[in-house]
C-alpha cells in the first residue's frame, strides 16, 4: 500500500491536477485505487475527464535543510488527445537551465525541462520513452540541482506501476 510522506501530499496533487486542467473542476479527484507504490485518480472537469497515477520518492537524498513534497504523476486528458504526461515535483525550484536526469534500469532518459519546481519531457517521444522504460522497470531515479545549488537524488519504486496504469487507461477509455 502507497504510504504518503504526508497529507498535504494529497491536498497538493489535488490542486496540482486542476491548476493544470483547462477549466475549474465541478468535482474534486476520485480514487481509483492503490497499487502497491502508486496511487490512480480521476477527476471530470469542464473540458472532459482526467485520469492520472501519482508516487512519492522511497528515498530523497541531498543537502538540503527544507523541502516541500516529492512526486512524480503521469496524467491522460483524453478530450485534449493528450496521454503519458510525465511530470515530476521536486519540493524545490530547479535551477534556472538545469537538466533533470532519469535513470531507470539501464536507461538514462534526459530529454527532461525544467520550470520552478516542475519538471516535464520535453516531447511526446520522451514522454513515451520514459513510461515505457517505467513499465519495464523496478525503480527510478531522478536527479535535479536546486536554485540554490543543492543536488538530489530521488529514488522511486515502480512497484505496482502498471496497475495503476492500466486503471487510468481504462477509465480514460485508452487501449
């Protein structure tokens, strides 16, 4: 069972989702279930349904003092043609230019943007490379350097991933 770092976690990806829909949602995230290391929701907002499967780093290292939450989500709007959104959190803002690293297993994937404490592919093929690489894997880090210098390290298990991903692909009506 997913075990959140804290409630505000969920609090947080709640406004997250709809913060980035394209319209305010008339009704707030719905569970779909747990899966082991991850959790999938769903929301239906004015431009049509939302599904998306969320974690939270196993580990987080580096030589901070304070960090706000940790997450990676991979999110499908079906109305906007759009799945496999890959997005991570880093509780921190990036440097400005810094480059965000992921490895999984063999694969090091870096074709990764940053914008204040967000981090996304920078195209469909990366987004597609990284969730494939996802469903094949067992964990997966991701490094970022801070405003302030700070490097981490994040590790996520991929255990219970393509559960969870399967659920958001059929309630989003993806094949």
């Amino acid at each position: 069972m997913l075990k959140l770092k804290s409630l505000s976690f969920l609090a947080f990806l709640s406004v997250f989702v709809f913060q980035t829909a394209s319209a305010a949602a008339p009704k707030g995230p719905q569970l779909i279930g747990e899966y082991r290391d991850w959790v999938a929701y769903y929301a239906d907002d004015s431009q049509g349904r939302v599904c998306y499967i969320a974690s939270t780093p196993k580990r987080d290292e580096g030589k901070y003092t304070k960090r706000g939450d940790i997450y990676v989500v991979v999110t499908h709007r079906p109305a906007e043609q759009s799945f496999d959104v890959v997005n991570f959190v880093a509780g921190y803002n990036y440097k400005p230019g810094a480059k965000v690293q992921v490895k999984i297993g063999t694969q090091t994937i870096n074709d990764i943007f940053t914008e204040g404490d967000k981090a996304w592919a920078v195209n469909e093929r990366a987004d597609k490379e990284l969730v494939d690489a996802m469903k094949k894997g067992q964990r997966m880090i991701v490094r970022g350097v801070s405003s302030r210098g700070t490097e981490t390290k994040d590790t996520y298990s991929l255990s219970g991933f393509m559960s969870a991903y399967r659920a958001i692909n059929a309630k989003c009506g993806r094949k």
